[in-house]
C-alpha cells in the first residue's frame, strides 16, 4: 500500500476507548435478564467466551441458542432478544451515567493532540450509537460527539467485525483511502475488520483481549500511555516512540511512515 500523509485515526470504541466490557455492557445484559424474571447471569468468565460474538444482540442469540435452547424454543426470538437488549442500552447508559467508565490512559490526550494538529477523527464500533454518545457525553464533555466527523456504529451496517463493512463504511463517509488512516482496536475481531478494510492498526489489548491473535499489527501497546506512565510494546516497532512514555502523534506520524 503506499501511503498518503496521516489524515484521519479511526477509533473502535469498546475495549479500546474504554475498558467498557466487564464493568459496562456486562452488568446491563445482567441487570436486563432481572428486568423480565430470568435468574440468568453473565459471570466474568462466561462474558468472556461470549465476547467472540460482536453485536449485543446477536450475543444474546447466541447464548440463547447454545445455553438456553428450551427457553429459545418458547418465545418469538428475534422479538425477544430486540426487547432484552433495548433494556440492556437503558442500563449501560444510566450506568455510563454514573461516571464509573473513564477512558482508558492516553486516549483523551491522544484526541486532543490529534484534534490541535487538524487530523480528522472517526468511530468504527459494533456497539449501539446511543453508547457511544453517552460514553463521550460523562468522559468529555456535552457536545464531544462531534469531535468525530464519522460515527460508524451498530446495526448501520449488515456484517458486524470481524467483517470489515463498519470500516468500509466509516472512510466512505470520509472520503479516504485506508492509506491515509490509521485504526485503533483491542480485538481479534477487531483487527480482522480493520485490515479487512485496508487498514493499518494499533492494538491497547485489555484483560479480555490479552493473548488473542493481533497478527499484522502496526503495533501492540497494553495502552496508549502517559507522560511518566509509559505504554508497554508487546508487538512492532518500538522505536516510532523514540524514547517517549506514549503513543503520541509523532509516534503515530513515524509509524504511519509518511510525513
Ligand atoms: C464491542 C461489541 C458490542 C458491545 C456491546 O463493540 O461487540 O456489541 O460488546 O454493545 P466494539 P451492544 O469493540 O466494536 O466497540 O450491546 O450495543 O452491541
Ligand atoms: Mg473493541
């Protein structure tokens, strides 16, 4: 691929943005299974397993079709799974609500740089718009949405990750090639997606996401980092850091290879 000046970061949002998962999107889906009498409960280990689905609602298919086969059988699916997870959104934005999800070291700094220097910034997430709103919303402020010219997000696509469509989509509306960008995942399937599009991606792995296959990788950080809390490189050129604690954006312009 030859490459283009550095023009646009394209951000996935759960995992890499926060570390929304375990603490977020996992307690919603339990609260939800309480809201219409199910003593169903997604422990941190069984979540884990689910989490290779991408999209809440066809986690919760699933899940009903491989551990609650009878209860599947018994009501009209695709109805009741729509209803178990607008109740779950009800309860991930309240609880985005509180405050307990912060963004994960370095991102906010890494979007105000990007921002000061004038590159474009985008969203690629299976996740539920109305997530991403109110993650931006309690982190950075009303009106942080429109940080982010493009929010490909959710059902706005047929195929979610690891299909690359929500990436195929997202330089659509900005009108780039892949060469022009950089992605930002925590996942397999999110690194699958991302270069199924044509992208080159930094990994910030997460507990759910440590030891899965980041094959291709421009570079595998456990985070972004902060100045005096430096990142740690588990994967790619160690040195486009030239000696910096973090990700920052000259890091990323040496990575990108094209000034
Ligand atoms: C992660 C997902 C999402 C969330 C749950 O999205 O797969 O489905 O787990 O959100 P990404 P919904 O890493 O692409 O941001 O219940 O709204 O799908
Ligand atoms: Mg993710």
């Amino acid at each position: 691929m030859d490459r283009e000046a550095l023009q646009a970061l394209i951000f996935d949002v759960d995992g890499t943005l926060a570390d929304t998962e375990r603490d977020g999107h996992r307690v919603a889906f339990n609260w939800a299974f309480r809201d219409v009498g199910l003593d169903w409960e997604w422990g941190v280990d069984l979540y884990g397993e689910l989490l290779q689905v991408s999209g809440g609602k066809e986690r919760l298919h699933f899940y009903l079709e491989h551990y609650q086969r009878e209860f599947a059988s018994s009501v009209v699916l695709d109805e009741f799974i729509a209803e178990l997870h607008r109740l779950k959104t009800a309860h991930y934005v309240d609880l985005l609500s509180t405050g307990r999800i912060a963004l994960r070291p370095g991102v906010e700094r890494l979007l105000r740089e990007a921002r000061s220097a004038g590159l474009r910034l985008a969203i690629s997430t299976t996740t539920t718009p109305a997530n991403v709103e109110a993650l931006l919303d309690n982190n950075l402020g009303p009106g942080s949405l429109a940080w982010f010219e493009v929010i490909a997000a959710g059902d706005i696509v047929p195929a979610k990750k690891p299909a690359p469509d929500i990436y195929h989509h997202a330089l659509r509306e900005l009108g780039l090639g892949p060469a022009a960008c950089l992605a930002f995942e925590d996942s397999n399937n999110g690194i699958r997606s991302a270069q199924g599009a044509g992208l080159r991606t930094i990994i910030t792995f997460n507990d759910y996401t440590a030891g899965e296959d980041f094959d291709g990788a421009a570079l595998v950080v456990d985070c972004l980092g902060e100045p005096g809390s430096p990142c740690r490189v588990l994967a790619g050129d160690a040195g486009v850091l030239s000696g910096s604690d973090c990700v920052d954006l000259p890091a990323l312009q040496r990575l990108h290879g094209v000034v």
